[in-house]
C-alpha cells in the first residue's frame, strides 16, 4: 500500500467534509460511512487518522483554539490586567460568529454519546482549565485576582460552564438560573469575572446557539 505523502491535506479534508456534514445532516444524523462516501476515500484511510466521529468534532475545537492562537493577543495587551484579560477572553468566546458555527455543530446534550461526553471532559480539564488558571495567577501577581486555590477553581469553574451549563441547561429559564448562579460562586471565590457586560454576551450565546437545538426552549 503505497504510503500517503500529505497526510496534513488528508486531514484537513476529512475535516473540511465532516464539518460540512455535520452543519447539513446534524452531528447525530452523520456516521462515519456518510464522511467516507463524501471523501471518496476508503474507510481505513479516514480511521488511520480518526478512529470515530467524536474524534473528528474534537479536532474541529482544537482547530478553532489553534486558529486563534488561545487570544495572544488579549493575553499580551500590557493595558489589561488578569482579571481584566479574563473577561475580554470570555466575552470573546460568547460573541465570537466563528465560535457559533462550531457550537452549533454539537448536540448539547450528549446523552446518548458517552464518548463524545468524555472528550469533552478531557478537554475541559486538560486544555481549557490550565489556561484559565494561567490568568488567573496573572491576576494573583497583579492584584486583580484575589484567590488561593487557582489550579482547583479554573477546573470548577469549567467544568460548570462547559458541562453543568453546556449540558444540563434544560431551556433558557433555567439557563439563566444556572448563569445567575455561576456568577455568584466566582464572586464569592474571589473572582468576578462575570459582570454585566460578559452576562449579556452569555444570554446572546443561548439565543443564537443554544436555544435552536433539539431539546430546548
């Protein structure tokens, strides 16, 4: 079998495709065998690189990080402090039209996907919450950010967001609740970071992406 010499197009193609896929059909409605038929390619080669699905939607967000460079240039700017630099990041996140696009290629629930669940865990804690407690400890050094534990807090704090409110949101009432509620923890961590402005943003967030999918009101 001769050996392909661009595996980087390969991979980019698989994603183009399935990104495609996903947008037209649903995440749930696209199997493996709908990506092979669209690629053209043989089962084998897109399981060399993706052994399923959820792997493929979990490359999709780290190319969508990857492409914006994880906010250098926020995490740079000397007029902001940590708790500051925190802020703009997630108000970001919750405007950003490249963001919406990906979200909505994910069922929010996930209830019947375990695998695809897990990823989201494991990214959680092993990308997302190591970056937050970056800024955090800027904030610490700075003055900004008053809090003992940063390690133990950014991994709460994401996991609230992405799973506890991601997920378990059931329609936009308790999404507020939820929102209310995580805005009033990180305050009495030391840490408000969800002001007025960032809570806005976050509403519009559910109205655009969260609100459409199956399952919510």
């Amino acid at each position: 079998m001769a050996r392909n010499k661009y595996p980087e197009e390969t991979v980019q193609k698989i994603l183009d495709v399935s990104r495609t896929l996903f947008r037209e059909k649903g995440y749930d409605h696209t199997t493996i065998q709908d990506i092979v038929n669209a690629l053209g390619m043989s089962k084998g080669a897109v399981y060399h690189h993706f052994k399923s699905k959820e792997e493929i939607m979990d490359r999709l967000t780290d190319v969508y990080y990857d492409e914006a460079e994880w906010f250098m240039d926020i995490r740079l700017d000397l007029s902001l402090n940590g708790l500051e630099k925190l802020k703009e990041i997630l108000r970001f996140l919750f405007t950003d039209k490249k963001k919406f696009e990906l979200d909505k290629l994910m069922p929010y629930s996930n209830k019947d996907n375990p695998r695809l669940r897990t990823l989201i865990l494991d990214s959680t804690i092993r990308d997302s919450a190591p970056f937050i407690a970056e800024l955090i400890e800027e904030g610490i050094r700075d003055g900004s950010i008053h809090v003992t534990r940063p390690k133990e807090l950014s991994e709460t704090m994401m996991i609230l967001m992405n799973v506890w409110i991601g997920m378990f949101a059931e329609n936009r009432e308790d999404f507020l609740i939820k929102i209310d509620y995580f805005q009033e923890f990180c305050e009495k961590m030391g840490l408000p970071v969800i002001d007025e402005r960032i809570k806005e943003a976050i509403i519009g967030y559910y109205d655009e992406v969260m609100k459409e999918q199956p399952g919510r009101a």
